[in-house]
C-alpha cells in the first residue's frame, strides 16, 4: 500500500502545487524541498507552523487516570520513554544513544541498576506485533535487557499517560538538519526530566533553549555521533540523579505560541491574508 500511496502522491503533487497562492509546512527546513523541485513555486509566500499541543488534554488525563499499557509506575523502577515513532532514519542515533546507556551503566552500574527504558509505538502500524525498529539496536550495544520495545501505535491519552507516568522523558531524533520532532510538544507539557539527541541544527534545540524545558545533546559534522556518547552518558547520569518529583524550570510563556490554540489562530491568520490577496474572480 505505501507503495502505492507514494505513487500517487508523486502524480498529484506537481497539480495540487500549480494552483496554489500559499504554502504551510511544520518548518522552513520541509517546505525547501518542494522549491527546490517545483520552480514555479518560487517567490511563493511559505508560512511555518508547528503541529500545536492541546494543554488541557494533559489536564483531563491527570484528572481521568488511565491504565498504563506499558509499566506499572509504583514497580520501583525509573522508568525512561520514548513515545513516538522510530524508524531506519534513527538508527546510528539510536546507536549511539544506547551506547551512552551502556557507557553509563558501565561507569555507575549502582545508579542505572533500576533503569528501564521503553519505546512505544515506534511504528505508524495499530498492529505491529514483531516490527521492531529499536530493539535490535538495543541488542547490538548489550543494553536489551533494560530496554522494551512497543511498536504498535497508542491512542493519544494512552500515550499522555505513559508521558504522566514516566520517570524522565528522551527523545532520539534522526540524522536530519532539518528534523523537527512533533512529539516536542506533548513531552514539554508532561514537564518531566528531558534528555533529547538530535542534529545541532534541529529546531528541537532552539525551542529547548527558548523553554527550559530540557537538555539536549547533539551532533553535526565537527561533532560526529560517535563523540557524543560519553556526553549521552553523562546527561543521562545527571538525569538519574535528580531528586524524586523533580520538575523542569519551563518558561511556560514561551510555550504559548505552541499551543493548540496559538498554533490555530496563526493558520487562521494566513487563511484570511491569503483570501485578502486573491484576485476577485472576474
């Protein structure tokens, strides 16, 4: 199907693009390539908007508690998760994440001996029993032991309670320049520890510094993957050492522009500047 799907998209694309007087996409970075394919879009007015969060979505699950599907937060464990999509795009990143795990538990066993790191709906597929993106990984750096892989997709308030009752949160992030991780968003609402791996030029980076809301360890070409595990290790260790409850120092008020309704008033926005601009139909 996807296949086909990817067929299909190709054919319609170049249609759809010739007709149109204004292009969104999540970032800059996404919206380079179709002018970079497409030169009739040049000079075409770009906005970029970010996939906004729904705040008060957080507020019912911690109102309505659900059943975690994946752990049981009273276990004794320090829980870790990753919800999100994980797929080849990640692998070397994931590499050197769970060798910063390795590292790390090599250097402070007494202090990784409770962790246990889950990775949750790492496929897009309701039904993917077996599919496992991370997990063999994992195996590769001798860290499976402590790592759970869930490749099924979870219904959105079934992941913010996985979010709610994980002990710290991470995010590994794909080799891209451009990669901008939507699931940014729901993790900073969670305001749980934060530890993400990601390209220096993610705008991942940028919204953690504007928000406080984490730490972020990255690479590019002057600071390849395989330099920065001993700094994963070490973010990981100052992780593990927080005290109990601990909660990042958000800045709460640079989030807003984030959120489902700042996210909506500005696509709204470009809705009515685009409508001014048409010419009236003659």
């Amino acid at each position: 199907k996807w296949a086909l799907v990817y067929a299909m998209y190709r054919i319609l694309e170049p249609f759809a693009l010739k007709r149109v007087d204004q292009l969104v996409g999540v970032a800059d970075s996404y919206m380079a390539g179709l002018f970079a394919n497409y030169r009739w879009l040049q000079g075409l007015n770009a906005t970029p908007i970010p996939f906004g969060v729904e705040p008060w979505d957080f507020e019912y699950v911690r109102r309505n508690p659900r059943k975690n599907p994946v752990f049981d937060r009273n276990d004794g464990y320090f829980h870790i998760s990753h919800v999100g999509s994980g797929g080849p795009s990640m692998t070397n990143v994931l590499r050197a994440w769970f060798q910063g795990v390795q590292l790390g538990r090599q250097s402070s066993p007494e202090l990784f001996g409770r962790v246990r790191i889950h990775f949750v709906g790492t496929t897009y597929a309701p039904k993917a029993e077996g599919l496992y993106q991370v997990l063999p990984v994992a195996r590769e750096c001798g860290v499976d032991d402590i790592v759970e892989e869930r490749p099924a997709r979870v219904q959105h308030l079934d992941a913010i309670q996985i979010l709610l009752d994980s002990d710290a949160l991470v995010i590994v992030g794909s080799e891209a320049p451009h990669y901008t991780a939507s699931k940014i968003f729901p993790y900073i609402l969670a305001a749980k520890p934060l530890l993400v791996v990601c390209h220096a030029e993610s705008g991942v980076v940028k919204l953690l510094r504007e928000t406080c809301a984490g730490n972020a360890v990255t690479f590019d070409a002057d600071h390849p993957l395989p330099t920065i595990v001993g700094d994963i290790a070490t973010g990981l260790q100052e992780l593990l050492r927080l005290p109990v409850g601990w909660r990042p120092p958000t800045n709460w008020e640079s989030f807003e522009p984030y959120t489902a309704r700042a996210v909506t008033a500005r696509l709204a926005d470009v809705f009515d500047r685009t409508a001014r601009s048409a010419p009236t139909p003659g």
